[in-house]
C-alpha cells in the first residue's frame, strides 16, 4: 500500500499484545526444541536419528495447519512447544 509521507499507522490494542506475545513464545520454543534435542539424544544415543525426527515433527506441524486451515496463532504455537 503505497501511503502518503505524512501518514502513519501504529498498531494498537490487540496486535500489540499479540506481538510481545510472540517474541515470548519465540524464545520458549527455542529452549523446547533444545530440550527436546538433548533429552532425545540421551535416550537414542543416535545423533542421525534425532537429526532427521525433529525436521518431520515440523513438517508435520505446517502441514496439519495447512490442511485444517489454521492460522499460525498462540494457540498453534503452544501446541508446536
């Protein structure tokens, strides 16, 4: 959208919260997908089969919301953690 140079848009209310959300969420599921790493590896003690397990856990994420048409949103996102 092409705007003029004297107008600007703020985002307010929900979408504010919804974005601190998400960078909160961000760091939380960086931390699992750690977790989940090391907890996998100690069990297997297989470095490939970890290696190719958590990339089609995610694949398997993207596509269930593709399929149901879900958006990506707090709930979702909690889910995937």
């Amino acid at each position: 959208m092409n705007l003029p140079a004297d107008v600007s848009v703020n985002y307010r209310g929900s979408i504010a919260a919804m974005h601190g959300s998400f960078s909160s969420m961000d760091f939380g599921l960086l931390i699992a997908v750690i977790l989940v790493y090391l907890i996998t590896v100690a069990q297997f003690r297989s470095f490939l089969m970890v290696m190719f397990a958590a990339p089609m856990g995610l694949i398997d994420v993207v596509w269930m919301l593709w399929i149901t048409d879900t958006t990506l949103n707090i709930e979702s996102f909690m889910g995937i953690i």
